[in-house]
C-alpha cells in the first residue's frame, strides 16, 4: 500500500520507516507543525512528570529548566513515549503502555494522595488528564510546552500523490490532523480522490471527523501504533 502520514514530526519519519521496513511506499505530509515554548516552567516541588506525548517529551527536554527535573520518576502514556523520556535523560521512566486512563490509573497507584504531578503538553489534548486524578486526590499542573500550527495547504508531493490515486491508505493520529486534512482535501479540490483511501485511526473519537464528513474509517481496537498496523 501507499500510505500518507499526516503527524507531526518527529513521530511522521519513525512511523514512514516502520512502514517502508514491511514493504509499503509512503508520503509524509505533516499536518501540525511542533513549536517549543521557553516560558518558564510552573513553581515546584514536585513529585512525578506525567508526558502523554513524544512531543511534550521533545519540548520538555528542550526547555531550559527541563533538566532540572530529570531526576523524578517520569510516567509515560506510552511505549514509544516511554522510549523517547528515556533517551532525554531521564532514569526512572514508568511505561503505561495505554491511553490517558491507563496512564492516570498507574500514577494513583505509584504516588500519595496530594502529591503534585507537573504535566508538559501541547495546547489541544485529547483527554483531561486533571480531572482523570481528581478522585484519587492528585494534583496536576499542567504546562503548555509546545504549540501545534496547523498547516495550510498540502504539500506538492502529497497534492501530486492524491490527485493521481497514488495514495490508498492513510494513517490518523489525532482529531486536529484530520480536521486540518480534511481543510487542505477540500481546498485542493480532491474530495473525490480522499473517498479512495482506507482511513485507519488511532480511534474512534480520533476518526470522528472524518465519519462526519462521510468517509468510512477503520479503528484500532487499542490507541497506539501497534494496534493501528494491526488493521492492515
């Protein structure tokens, strides 16, 4: 298959690589563009960091006060999340290995009620993280580390790809980069040529945009890679 990748980078190259490795051809467009922000960082102490993207992972270990913070325990949403905390110099990195519930459930169980739990993420989140430990009695601090720019037009190889029906299958990641897709589709004129690719998402709510605007989607039974390359 021809996939288009739509995430931002860095995430667009490591997944075009695992792709091309099993024998597909792919074309990277990103449709967000990634910005770290340098304001400074909320007032500790704290006790744990709480990443729920390789992107706020970037960013954090980017910003001038991230290293500061390197010796708390870091908890991760996710392997590859996990992976990239790790590589950032992290040392006690706890993989969750799920979605925002899983990564709350393990943080209740690691940390005591009242502990303080500093979260550097991205302006548009996919789940409220806050109010997910708000039973168990955590407080989190969130802090906007990037920001995420929409593009504005596709590229010309993607443009070239889709108006010629080279392209058969897409990868989703998120509901903002499909929304931003769908703009860029629509302002090129290639609706049409969209209804000819098998749309696989991240999940359900993530495809949401894309139901409605009337193209069938295929779900990943659980919200990471692994599940996604599953359905193909």
């Amino acid at each position: 298959m021809h996939f288009l990748i739509t995430r931002p980078e860095p995430a667009a190259t490591q997944t075009a690589e695992r792709l091309r490795k099993l024998g597909h051809a792919v074309t990277v467009d990103p449709m967000l563009r990634i910005a770290a922000t340098t304001a400074p960082l909320p007032t500790g102490p704290f006790d744990a960091v709480a990443f729920t993207s390789i992107n706020g992972v970037t960013a954090f270990a980017a910003h001038p006060q991230g290293r500061e913070l390197f010796h708390l325990p870091a908890f991760a949403v996710g392997t590859r999340t996990a992976k990239a905390a790790r590589a950032a110099g992290f040392t006690h990195v706890t993989d969750c290995a799920g979605d925002a519930d899983a990564l709350a459930g393990r943080l209740a169980e690691a940390l005591p009620k009242g502990a303080r739990v500093l979260n550097p993420a991205g302006e548009d989140r996919a789940a409220d993280l806050a109010e997910l430990l708000k039973a168990p009695g955590l407080d989190l601090v969130l802090t906007i580390i990037y920001a995420a720019e929409p593009a504005d037009a596709l590229s010309e190889e993607a443009r070239a790809a889709l108006a010629a029906g080279h392209i058969n299958a897409a990868l989703h990641f998120s509901q903002r980069t499909v929304k931003t897709l769908l703009a860029c589709v629509t302002a090129a004129g290639l609706t049409r040529q969209l209804a000819g690719v098998r749309e696989f998402c991240l999940s359900e709510q993530v495809g949401g945009p894309l139901v409605k605007a009337g193209y069938p989607i295929e779900a990943a039974s659980a919200p990471n890679e692994d599940a996604l390359f599953a359905l193909f």
